[in-house]
C-alpha cells in the first residue's frame, strides 16, 4: 500500500474524516495515528460546562425550589403526600415531573459541545476512541436525570481514561452517577441488608435490581457468550447494593449523608452482607471493596479481551472483523494486563485494518462531522447541527438502550435513511456550492480512495451545487 493510500484510510478510517491539505501532510500515517496515543487529547469545549457535582448540586436546589413554591402558593403542587411529609417516590415523581426543564439546556450545550469538538480536532483518532467507548458504556436520556449527566460520564470518565488500564476505565464509568442512576442501581437493595430488614418489619417490599450487573456482564466486559449463569448475574447484583449516588432519586434522597450531590456513595446500609460468588470465585471483602474486586477480575478476564477486541476490529475494520485481527488485539490486551494503548497498537499494525476496500459505513455522527471537516464548514451553532443528527437518526446520548448505537452498515444504509444523506448534502450543497470547487476537494478529501466512477461523475456535474452533492453522497464519502 502506498503512503498516499494509507493516509486517506489513517484520516478517514481512524479518525473523523479528512479536511482540503490534510491528506498531502501526512508523510507517515501510522505514525501520526501513534502520536496521538501519546497523550490525552487537549480539554475540549466540553470541559467548560458544568459537571456531574454542579449538576447534581443545581438539580437538588432546583427541587427544593420547587417544593418551596408550591408550598408558597407560588405554583400549583406538583406532589399530593397523603401523610403530610415528601416521600422517596414523592421525590422521584418530582424528578420526573419537572427536572426536564432543569436537565435540557445542559444537555443540549454538551451535544453541541461534542460536535463542534470533533469538527476542530487536531486528534481524530483519540477523538473516535473517546466516542468508541462512550458508546460501549452507552447511557441514554430517555431517563430523566441521565438528560443532565450523559455528557458529564463522557468528559469525565471515559475521556480520562481512554490511554490508560481497561480496569481503571471500567471502574470509572461504573461508579458514575448517569451509569447508575441509568440502570438504577441506587434504588437496589439486598435482601439482606440493614435497611432491608428495618423495612421488613414495617411490611415495605424492596428489591434488589439486576440491571448493571447484568449489562456490566453481557456489555462491559465477558459478552453475551461470556460464560455467566443468571445465579452470577444475582450474586453480583448483590455486590453491588449499595453503589449510589450522593443527593440523587427515591431512597438516596431519604438516606443523604452530607455527601457532595452526584458524587459516587456507597451506602453500607443497603449493601448486602456476607460473601458472594461471582462465575465460581468467592469475594468476601467488606463493603465496596467486594465489588471493585469483581470488577478488577472482570476486566482480567480473556472472554473481556476478546469482547472488546471483537468489538474495535468491527469498528475499525469490518461488519464482520477478521479472525486474525481480533486475535491479534485480544493478544495485546492479555499481554500487557488491559492496558488500552497496547491494544491500538496492535490495531494499527494490523493489516486488515488497511485494506484499501471501503467496508465501514459511517453512522450519521461520522457523516455529518467529516461533512462539517471536509468543507471546513462554520462551526454549527445552536440546534443546526443536533437537530441533524436527530434527523439522520443517531440523536447524540439517546440510543434507547445499553447496548448503544449499532456498529454495522445494515443499521444505516437502508434506504429511507441514505435518501435523509441525499437531502442533507443537496442543501448544504446549495448553500456552499457556488464557494467550494467539488473537482478539486475530491482527491483533497478521499485520496487514493477517490474512484474513477465518481471523479468522472463530478466532472461531468452540470452545475458547482449538483458536483458537490454528487462527491458528499459518493460511495466513498459515504464510506470509510
């Protein structure tokens, strides 16, 4: 493979897409793609807004307020208490009822923040990794306080950790409020525990909840073919009791301790007592240290390895990746104990990964933002480019489930959603056509990638707008 090939697949492939001059810089692709594992990528935009404290602080005065005004007169009661006292679900309701109008303008800041940070980047690669795991420890807002908290998991606990141990990246993630407060941990409780048995004897039933274990096992780590049995999935759950969040929903509003809202706290009074076994070892450490110690033993894990692996091959190479490769980085990752640059590496390396055959069909996140780089287009402002996401069918933080967004080409490219592409490029084509010289931009953009069929269509173009719109809903624009 030539340099100028590989560059096209380095700024296109590994990173966001490439912009006019880029592609004839670089000299050594790989090696541009290492120098980014170097280092984090520079504080983004992102950073300036709140975070998950200040959020979580804001939002617990925004309901103070509220209880306050209607208690006043000030607006109408938003809780009816048939005991005359705001109880844990009266809290709750309020969360759902009102916290919305409280959550979305900060939601909205870091969607736009996020996209205006991929569209400058000078690290696309690490930017794409960032946006990797963000999706693999996918939150979503349709939960009402995760509206407020999905940016902050991201700028706070994935890109931090996206050049260092899998472990330290897991153990983040899963003591983030929006992991928790998204699957509900902070309303589990063991069945045995101090809170539980005070509960008992007045007749309450509470339970124990299953959700981030379960979606700790099957997605964070081992898979779905992993080797869990549903008794792992209870015992670990139980492990888990008592991992919550400081000042947030239901019982953690009942159970504050002074701690900082939205801070990690473990309340020892729903934990569950005792040892557990989790996939046939015993952890009989006390408190939340049981389950740091699943945790540190998951992400050691060679069905974890292989997981993960399998899932950046798919990423960065094939729908279906190479068996080759996912030994290759699954190697890597045993070898130097999770450590998450040692398995770029090894991904750069691979051959697969520079098979000059465009296999990945960019999600709309892809599209619009190497969209945005490619015609070095404003930076988008207010609800522009969100709301074009929405419109391509990839809303940022709302993949309505823990899996996230799919990672292959037939999620995306069915028809209706291909003639959404066309559409957006024939408008942004209309208003930049006249300004941008499509038969020059394309080798600019898709170098040794660009394709007889679509230089000679472009060409052939009747006007500046049709030349653009034919090179953006390209095959290989549309493709990395």
């Amino acid at each position: 493979m030539t340099e100028a090939a590989a560059a096209a697949i380095a700024a296109n492939r590994f990173g966001l897409g490439a912009r006019p001059g880029e592609l004839a810089r670089l000299e050594d692709p790989r090696g541009w793609l290492r120098s980014q594992l170097r280092a984090p990528p520079p504080a983004p935009a992102a950073f300036a807004l709140p975070g998950s404290l200040e959020v979580m602080r804001g939002a617990k005065e925004f309901v103070a307020n509220a209880q306050e005004n209607a208690a006043k007169g000030d607006e109408k009661p938003v809780i009816q208490s048939t005991t005359g006292t705001d109880s844990g679900a009266a809290q709750q309701k309020l969360f759902a009822q009102r916290l919305p109008r409280y959550f979305a303008p900060i939601y909205q800041e870091d969607v736009l923040a996020r996209l205006q940070d991929a569209v400058v980047t000078s690290q696309p690669f690490a930017e794409r990794l960032v946006q990797f795991w963000s999706n693999h420890f996918a939150v979503s807002v349709d939960k009402v306080a995760v509206l407020g908290l999905a940016g902050c998991l991201e700028k706070e606990a994935i890109r931090p950790n996206i050049l260092g141990n899998f472990h330290d990246l897991l153990l983040s993630v899963e003591k983030h409020p929006a992991m928790l407060d998204f699957l509900d941990n902070a309303l589990s409780i063991g069945p045995g525990s101090a809170w539980a048995e005070r509960a008992g004897q007045r007749r309450r039933q509470l339970g124990l909840n299953e959700n981030l274990a379960r979606e700790i096992l099957e997605l964070h780590t081992l898979g779905v073919d992993g080797g869990y049995t549903q008794a792992d999935v209870t015992r670990f759950a139980k492990v888990l009791t008592g991992w919550s969040v400081a000042g947030g929903r239901g019982l953690a509003v009942r159970l504050d301790d002074g701690a900082a809202p939205g801070s990690f706290d473990f309340r020892a009074m729903l934990h569950e007592p005792g040892e557990q076994s989790v996939l046939g070892r015993r952890y009989a450490q006390p408190g939340v240290a049981q389950g740091e110690a699943v945790l540190r033993d998951l992400a050691a894990a060679p069905q974890t390895a292989r997981h993960l692996a399998t899932k950046l091959a798919r990423h960065f190479i094939a729908d279906d990746p190479p068996t080759a490769a996912v030994d290759r980085l699954a190697h890597a990752y045993i070898r130097s104990g999770g450590d998450l640059p040692a398995v770029y590496h090894a991904l750069i390396d691979s051959p697969e990964a520079w098979n000059p055959e465009l296999l990945k069909f960019k999600t709309p996140h892809d599209y619009l933002v190497s969209l945005y780089r490619g015609l070095e287009l404003p930076l988008p402002e207010g609800q522009r480019g969100p709301a074009a996401l929405t419109l391509l069918g990839q809303p940022t933080f709302r993949p309505g489930s823990p899996a996230g967004w799919p990672d292959r080409s037939a999620d995306w490219d069915g028809s209706a959603a291909l003639l959404k592409r066309i559409e957006l490029a024939d408008n942004v084509a209309q208003r930049a056509g006249v300004a941008r010289d499509a038969n020059a931009l394309a080798p600019q953009l898709l170098g040794a990638t660009l394709s007889e069929a679509t230089r000679t269509a472009v060409a052939r173009a009747d006007s500046p707008a049709q030349a653009l719109t034919l090179l953006l809903t390209s095959p290989e624009f549309m493709r990395r």
